[in-house]
C-alpha cells in the first residue's frame, strides 16, 4: 500500500488495487467502517447475500418475532457498568 494525501476539499483517490480488490468503480457505494484509530473501507452487500449466513446444521430456524422476545440480552447492565 501507500500513502495518499487528502486534497483541500478532504477528497483522496482510492488506489486502483484497492478499487479492484472490492470491485468497485465510479457510482459505487462504500461504506467506511471506524474501528478505534483504524478504519476499513468496504463494498456494502445486497441483503439477498446475507440470507443463510447463520445457518447451522441441526437446529432449527427462528421467526422474527422470536428473535424479537428474546432481545438483546445485558444491554441495561453494560449502560450502567460504564456510568
């Protein structure tokens, strides 16, 4: 990789191995993901690809709603750890 310079209007050209690693070229989406200091430039997916990408083997699927009931499991108790 190199390094690049952003412009006076805070544009930078994203590097043609860059470009050709995601496939992605003008009017494209990217979607730019912030990990602590780090950030990852990404091809956002259509929600089609996403379909079975949690299935396992011998258990049973789950509806909406059921994922709904449960909810996010601890959400209050690590608010209030962080107070």
């Amino acid at each position: 990789m190199s390094d690049h310079k952003l412009s006076s209007k805070n544009q930078i050209s994203v590097p043609r191995e860059v470009r050709d690693a995601l496939d992605i070229g003008p009017g494209d989406h990217v979607r730019f993901m912030v990990f602590g200091d780090r950030v990852e430039l990404v091809k956002p997916r259509p929600i089609a690809e996403l379909a079975g990408m949690l299935y396992r083997p011998g258990r049973r699927a789950i509806t909406l709603e059921e994922m709904s009931e449960a909810g996010p499991e601890g959400l209050e108790d690590e608010g209030e750890d962080q107070a």
